[in-house]
C-alpha cells in the first residue's frame, strides 16, 4: 500500500491516534448482538484494559474522498 502523502504516523510502532480518525471497518466480523456480551465485554476491558492494540491501516484515496477529516 502506497502511504497518503503526510502521512503523520510512523509504521511498525504503537501510537496513539485519535478516535476521530478511526472509521470502523464494516466488514468487522465480530459482531456483539446480546446487550450482556458488550456489558462483559466493557467489564473486562475496564478491570484488565485493552489487552491487545488495536491495528489500522491508512484511509486509501476513496476512502479519504468519502470520510473527510478522518
């Protein structure tokens, strides 16, 4: 994949980036349809924090086009 030009993050580390800037990929597998898997879920993340990072990618040209400001 070919980085958008300023491109502000380094690759291959952790970084924080606002939440603003993520978009949520819609083709996410895991979905949560009981009230009481996200209730568990929000638990464990607040007893544990998050355990694993997150991974994102940059927006592609389209998707930039479609999600401005993100």
């Amino acid at each position: 994949m070919t980085l958008p030009v300023g491109f502000p993050y380094p690759l291959n580390q952790e970084v924080q980036i606002p939440l603003e800037q993520v978009i949520p990929n819609p083709d996410q597998p895991r979905q949560f349809e009981h009230k009481e898997a996200i209730e568990l879920l929000a638990a464990s993340m607040k007893a544990k924090g998050q355990e694993v990072a997150a991974r994102v990618r940059p927006l592609t040209e389209i998707e930039q086009a479609a999600h401005p400001g993100a």
